[in-house]
C-alpha cells in the first residue's frame, strides 16, 4: 500500500510501517515544516524548528522518531514535553495514530490532574513513548530518578509555551535525568531569548528549521475568517453556503476523507458537488474541473495537491475549511478564485487552537482578514427567500396570460381561495425545504460561535462578576508607585503564582523585583505591578497565554 503514499513521503527515508499509517491516515504530501525536519531528525541531528500549531509540526517529529524507535526493547525510547495536559494528549493521540502499523509499540501520557497509578503502570509495561507535562514528569523523576535513563529522543513541544508556564526550573531537572547522548528536538513558535539559552546549553549543533515566509499579495480577494469549533466545521460550512452567493466555490480540506465526507454532505444537502483528491486518477480529476467550468458542478472539495493549478475563472469563492500549513498555501489557494480580474472571495474556519496561525498569515500577506460571524438562522431564512424571489419575479409577467385561465378553474374545483392555491403551489414548488425561522433552526442547529464575546469570556474564564463570598478579602494596600492588576485565571485553571511570574517575567520583560504580591484565588487573581509603564507593559501581555488560557491582564479598581 505505501505506493500510494504520494512520492514525498516516501522519499523522505520513513520507515514502510509508518508510511502504511500515512495512507491509512490519507496524508497525501508532506507540509512544508514536515519536508524540511524529517530528513534532520531521521539523520540525528538536533534541531531547533520555528513553528505553530496548523503547521504539522507533531507529525513532522512524530514520523521521524517512529522511524528510529525499537518496538522491540521494551524501555522508554523517546520523551515528549508539552506545556499543557491537552497538548500532551494530543500529541499522544498523534503518536499512536502514526504507529497503528508497529505492532507493540507503545505512548503513555503523563500529566497532572490525573491519577499517578495508571501512569507509572504504563511506563512500566513497557511503553517506548512517553509525552508528558513537566510538572508531573518531575514528579515521577521524585520517586525513579532512572525513570528517563533510557531516553534516547527528546522533543519539547511549544517551548516558549513551556517557559511562560513557569517550567524553566522543571526543565532542568528533566534534562540532568536524560543521557547526554541524546537527540533533541526544540519546536516553538517564538524564539525569545530564553529559549535560545536553554538550546545552547542542551542541543548539540542543532540545524535551525524554518518555514520561510515571503511577502505575498492578495489584492483583488476580499478575505474573512470565522472561528468555528473543530467539531461544527460541517455545520458552519452548510450555513456559509446558503448565505454567500457564490457562482463556483472551492473548499479546501487537509485529508482525502475529508474531502470525501465534506462532498457527501453537501451532495445531501443537494449541491452540485465533487470530491478531488490525490487518489482520483487523472482522466476523472480532469472531468470534474470541466464540470466545474461549465457549470454541472458548482462546488469542488479538494485537497492542496489535487487543486494544484486549477483556473476556473467561474470560481468567486475559496473556502478553507482546513487551515492551510503556512502562509504561501494560503496565498495558493485564495488564488483559484479572483482569476481574470475579478473580486473573488476567500473565508477561512479557525478553530482556537488556530488563532497564531490567521495571525501569520495577516502579518505576511500584510493584510487584515476580518473576522465575521456565522450566519444565523434568519440570515439563512432571508437568503432562502431572496432566492425563492429571484426565481418567481422573471415568471410573473406573463404567468397571468398563460396560466391565468387555469388557475381560476381551480379555485373553482377546488373551492379554495387563490391565496390557499398559491400557497398549495408554493409548498410544492419548494420542495419541503424549511421556510420558517423555527424550521430552519431546526434543521440547522444553531452553531455557537467562538468568538461571540460572552461565550468567549466565560470559555476563557474571565467573569465580569464581583468577587464570591470567600473570595472576599479585606484589600491588602498598595504600596508607593505600584498598581494591582487583575486576570480571571484562578487555581480552577490549575494556575500557581510561579506560572504568573513566569509569564510576566517572560513576556513583559520585567526584573523580579519589580512584581509586588501575588494573590491566587479560586476563579481570580491579583498581583502588583509597577504604577510607572503599566499600560505599555499590559500591551506587551496583550495576547499572553498562561496554562493554555488568555491572561488577559487588567487595571484592577478596588472601589
Ligand atoms: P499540528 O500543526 O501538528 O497541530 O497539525 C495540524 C493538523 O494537520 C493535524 O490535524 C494533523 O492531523 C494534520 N496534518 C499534519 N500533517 C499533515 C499532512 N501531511 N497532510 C494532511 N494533514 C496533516
């Protein structure tokens, strides 16, 4: 089966059982952070990768490390550290996808919050893999300190991540458990001077890996992004359609299932719609984009390879369903669309975890990509109608003469009245379809919206209430010269003081001295800052994050 691996896959050195996995999976190139950091890490050397999430930056040190682990030897083989418990399981989740075809080998994840028992029986039945949090990997070095004697691959995932939590210290602890002569793998999304600290003193001669980001231009595309759950993208899509009057429209999706289970649900829906993917044999890849020109086809779903060089200049909307894994693709794909001079239109779902990823992309296509919201239930209800409208209005003018005669007869028969009749051929003209707001609601379940402000706030944990009955303290005053801020991160995200100054202390580029006290409560917490540059500082932690949530630091009035 691996001849179906497209040929950059396989060319890459992987090992036959992964690149199995990769069928299976339906990957069908490899992204570009993937093409350059594979052949580095199979080839043993450390590595430094700048990159974030929708890059397939896992995957592009998941497949190499498989490749070099020994199902075999029952002992842990290669270590993973991610910031947070979700990124750990994902990336085991990732890891035990790309290993489906080796039989015996095994991923435990290792995070807080959860029970140590299960952990450590992993580990000791024998796992090759381990992805951890540091905080409870150091945990566990506190009762084995040979727990890691075995590690041969170390890979720290969202680096600078890791040190805004506060891990500096955890770290050190890990790296002094590990044989020297081990591989190690940094990724991060930023390099601040930190992490370059922590890469001279433990990579030996790491190669530096970078997506090369070239100015792009955009002009005649209007583009908007809406952020959607991973989970509604179907949903959100099925709305999208019924409001956006498109001609032609591409959707981009990342896998060959994808495209077929996108192209299967809008062909439901009743679309004229076609899957293109790399498993399409040419002659039928052909067809389809001929359909698509003369109109027997009004939507493609298609993957990055199979839409390479497609020019339908009928296409006035990109849809990208799937984040695209860098910059340049995007600027690709929003290209088949706005050919010949026309203004074409390009939408792009992000999912929370994407965000850094949009912001990318407006800083190298040096444009803003707006952000609208979804359409609701009455914009679907006015779209349908508008469209009912344009199809009736051209047949009212001579419909009288011809059918005028028969349609009194009628009444007559039926005994009804003209308005009951056209209402009779209403209902039939349309099909069923849902023609009231509590139909369409019902049948298009409401997507919430990411981005609405309130959910928003309360997904972030961030409440505008007053303090609860324990939380209220009397004020402890301020000293001279300093202000007290206030973010909604409590101990209920799993927040301690250490991760705040970490963060602060990171991000702000403040000296330790200058934080004053620091108090954690439940669903809040205050700390003192100095009064002299407070503003700038709080622009500074604009879009800082702490334990995978939004800091969102505030001028705290205690009045
Ligand atoms: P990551 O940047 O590692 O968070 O990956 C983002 C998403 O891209 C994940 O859902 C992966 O399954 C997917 N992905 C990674 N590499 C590929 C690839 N070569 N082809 C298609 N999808 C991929």
């Amino acid at each position: 089966m691996t001849q179906e691996v497209t040929g950059t896959f396989a060319e890459l050195g992987l090992h036959p059982s992964i690149l199995a996995a990769l069928v299976a999976v339906g990957y069908e190139e490899p992204s570009p952070i993937q093409s350059q950091a594979i052949p580095v890490i199979l080839a043993g050397h450390d590595m430094i990768g700048q990159a974030q999430t929708g890059t397939g930056k896992t995957a592009a040190f998941a497949l190499p490390i498989l490749s070099k682990i020994d199902p075999a030897k029952r002992e842990l083989q290669a270590l993973i550290l991610a910031p947070t418990r979700e990124l750990a399981l994902q990336v085991a989740t990732a890891f035990e996808t790309y290993s489906k075809q080796m039989p015996g080998l095994n991923v435990v994840a290792v995070y807080g919050g959860a029970p140590m028992g299960p952990q450590l029986k992993a580990i000791r039945q024998g796992a090759q893999v381990i992805v951890a949090t540091p905080g409870r990997l150091v945990d566990h070095l506190s009762r084995n300190d040979q727990l890691l004697s075995t590690i041969s691959h170390l890979v720290l995932d969202e680096a600078d991540e890791m040190l805004k939590l506060g891990f500096m210290d955890d770290l050190e602890v890990i790296f002094q458990a590990m044989p020297a002569s081990r591989q190690s793998v940094l990724f991060s999304a930023t390099l601040p001077a930190s992490i370059r600290t922590i890469a001279e003193k433990h990579l030996r001669e790491p190669k530096h890996i970078k997506i090369a980001a070239k100015t792009q231009t955009v002009s005649l595309i209007e583009q908007a992004h809406l952020m959607v759950h991973a989970d509604q993208k179907v949903q959100a899509v099925a709305r999208l359609l019924e409001v956006e009057e498109f001609d032609a429209l591409i959707a981009f999706v990342r896998t060959k299932q994808a495209t077929l289970d996108l192209a299967s649900a809008l062909e439901a829906k009743g679309y004229k719609v076609a899957a293109l993917n790399g498993d399409i044999a040419q002659n039928q890849r052909e067809r389809v984009i001929e359909s698509l020109k003369d109109g027997r086809l009004d939507i493609v779903v298609a993957t990055d390879v199979a839409a390479r060089g497609i020019d339908v200049p009928r296409i006035t909307h990109v849809l990208n369903v799937d984040m695209p894994y860098d910059p340049e693709s995007y600027v690709h794909r929003i290209g088949r669309t706005g050919r010949a001079g026309r203004v074409g239109r390009a939408l792009l779902l992000v999912t929370p975890r994407e965000r850094r990823m949009l912001q990318v992309i407006e800083r190298v296509t040096g444009q803003k990509v707006a952000e609208v919201r979804l359409p609701n239930g009455q914009q679907v209800l006015d779209a349908r109608i508008k469209k009912l409208t344009n199809s009736l209005s051209p047949l009212v003018a001579d419909a009288e003469a011809s059918h005028g005669e028969l349609l009194d007869r009628l009444v007559a028969d039926i005994g009804c009245s003209p308005r009951a009749l056209a209402a009779a051929l209403l209902r039939k003209a349309t099909n069923g379809q849902s023609l009231s707001l509590a139909d369409v609601e019902r049948e298009q379940p409401l997507v919430p919206s990411v981005s609405a402000p309130r959910e928003r706030r309360e997904r972030d944990g961030e409440r505008s209430g007053e303090f609860t009955p324990r939380e209220r303290r009397a004020p402890v005053p301020l000293a001279e010269g300093r202000a007290r801020c206030r973010t909604a991160l409590g101990t209920r995200d799993g927040i301690a003081a250490k991760n705040l100054l970490g963060a602060i202390l990171n991000e702000g580029g403040l000296a330790r001295e200058a934080i004053g006290r620091i108090q954690i409560r439940e669903t809040f917490s205050l700390i003192e800052l100095p009064e002299e540059g407070l503003d700038r500082l709080l622009g500074k932690l604009k879009d800082t994050r702490v334990a995978g949530k939004a800091l969102k630091l505030r001028r705290y009035r205690e009045d």
